[in-house]
C-alpha cells in the first residue's frame, strides 16, 4: 500500500500566523488551530468538485475561518498547550499553560471553564466508546478524567503520580483505562489506570525516557517512541495483554523524534503506518509491516517539528514545527492489486 505525500503551496505562516498545536475534525475538512495569544482558528475547507489530486491541494489560507477568542471570564488567558475534538466532532477540549481547561462546542460556544490543575496542562484525549469522558494529564503530577455532561462538576476523578513525575500524556486503551507517561522517567514507563482505581493495575518499561505514546484503536496497538543522547532512536508497539513489545524499531544516528501519529486505519489490508516529527524539522514515516523496517522521510520544516496530525479520512497530514509554521500534505493512498 504505497502512501504519497504532497505538500500545500502555501500556509498559515505566509499571513503571519503562528500555530502551537492542531486537530483535525473527526469527520469534516475542518482543522482546529492553537494561535498565539490563546486563540483558536478553525480552517474550514471549501467543497469542489472532485476533479484529481491537484484540486485538493489548496492553501490553508483560503480556507474560511472562525476564530473562537477566549475572552477571560473566571481565570486569565494564556497561551494554549494542547487541544482535541470529541470523537464525534461536536465539542473541542483546549488546554492552557495556566491549567485552565475550556470546552467549546462545535459552533463556537463555550460550554465550560474549568481550573482543576495548577499548572500547564500537556494533554488531552477523548474516550473513544464513552463519548462524554475525557482525560488531562499536567505539569501538577495529576491526570484527570472529566465527564463533560456531569453537572454541576464535571470533574470524575483525580490521578496523582505516585512517582512524583509530571504526566505528559494520557492515552485512553479501552472504555475505562488509559496509558499515561513522564518524560522525567529515564526508563521510560508507562502507566496502566483504570478509573475507579487509585494506582496503576499495569506498567510497561520502554527502556529510555519517551518523547510520545499513541493509541491505535483499530488494531489495539499502542506505540512508545523515544530519543536518547547518543542520537539513538526506538520506537516500540505494545499489545496491552502482553509485557514486551511485539515490535522494536531502533536506529543509531537519528533525529529526535518528539510526536507521532498513526496513519488511520481503511481497508483491512492496509499496512500499519506511523509518521514521527523530528527535532531537525523532517518527518520520518514507518511502515510497521516491512520486515526490512524500511522508511520514508518528508521535508519541509527547518526547526524541530512539534505537532504532527493525520485527518481521520486519511486525506491530510498537518505537522507544525517550534517557530509555528504550519504545514500541511496531501496523503494519496494506491492500491496493488493481487
């Protein structure tokens, strides 16, 4: 399954726009936008006629935008450390370096405000089974799972490091347990919680201190990625039943990678596709399924890539480096066939 990335002529950057982080929508050409300052833009893409590849590569300039300003009401605004759209794309969940947490529904309104954490928030993910569960991981040593139809509170339950580690992110694996991991643990573990349990039910040991953990829903995978010193990288998948690794990656002389993110999954057949951001600005995509461990590096980027996003129709690929260039590639899939 050859996958082609084409890059757009044009970006944010060029109308002196900054981005920090981004989301694309689960189910419309709608990608959401971190701008300096606090702001979100959400670039809607205009419908053509399909008419081949070239018409889709069209820069996110001309995509029409709304800005979602969060004017401070209970707690100053800073600038904005993470964000992700619920699975079915009806509210977007920000997070801020103060560790205000705001939830804004798809149209633009401001559904909550919240300051449970007391620091910069690193994280945030939806449930994929329960739609209305969410978890936050923090710089305060805390994850916490919130239920954005619980009222008056929304507020589940808290998570503290018992290892006394900030909690970089949280990965939900199933309907009630999530991943989580620190960057401050050189050895590179991962913590298996379950809500209703107060410590870890499950550890996994990476080996090195992990730069990016994502969850792949479909085959139930969960890959570790890590970057050490001596420029030696190891990207490892995991099947929460089993300890090991079912597969490990590591190279020697290789850029730091600081995100990745799994191709989304189409037909069954596809190969297992995961692309990483670099500190030296490329992207390097792995194809899981290639014994020979072979890959693919994209350029485009001339500092440390920070964010990298798929589109879930697979269509796009968003990455956004440390200076707040934003880029984004078409992904064009072929088909062999047997």
């Amino acid at each position: 399954m050859p996958v082609e990335f084409t890059i757009s002529s044009k970006n944010l950057y060029d109308a002196g726009l900054q981005v920090s982080k981004c989301s694309f929508h689960p189910s419309e050409p709608v990608l959401a936008c971190a701008i300096d300052g606090g702001k979100i833009c959400l670039y809607h893409k205009q419908h053509t006629e399909f008419k081949g590849a070239a018409e889709l590569i069209v820069p996110l300039s001309q995509w029409n935008e709304t800005v979602l300003n969060p004017v401070p009401t209970q707690y100053p605004v800073s600038g904005i450390s993470c964000l992700q759209w619920d699975v079915e794309g009806k509210r977007l969940a920000v997070g801020y370096e103060n560790g205000t947490l705001i939830l804004w529904s798809r149209d633009g309104c401001r559904l909550f405000e919240r300051r449970k954490h007391t620091s910069r928030i690193w994280s945030i993910r939806w449930n994929p089974i329960l739609l209305n569960v969410f978890a936050s991981g923090s710089n305060d040593r805390s994850a916490l799972v919130w239920d954005a139809d619980k009222k008056p509170s929304p507020l589940v339950q808290r998570f503290v490091a018992h290892d006394g580690d900030r909690i970089h992110d949280v990965v939900w694996i199933s309907e009630i347990q999530f991943a989580s991991f620190s960057r401050d643990q050189n050895d590179g573990i991962v913590h298996i919680c379950q809500i209703g349990r107060e410590t870890p039910i499950m550890t996994f040991v990476h080996g090195d201190s992990i730069e990016a953990l994502k969850w792949n829903g479909r085959f139930n995978l969960l890959a570790s990625v890590s970057s050490s010193s001596d420029d030696r990288l190891l990207l490892q998948v995991w099947s929460p039943s089993r300890k090991d690794p079912i597969r490990r990656l590591n190279y020697t002389n290789k850029s730091r990678v600081g995100c990745i993110d799994w191709f989304p999954p189409g037909r069954e057949s596809d190969s297992l596709l995961i692309v990483g951001g670099c500190a030296d600005g490329s992207l390097i995509v792995w194809n899981l399924n290639d014994d020979e461990d072979q890959h693919q590096t994209l350029y485009g980027h001339s500092l440390a890539v920070n964010d990298v996003s798929f589109s879930p129709d697979r269509r796009w690929l968003a990455s956004v480096d440390q200076d707040g260039y934003l880029i984004i590639r078409l992904t064009t899939v072929s088909y062999q066939s047997r």
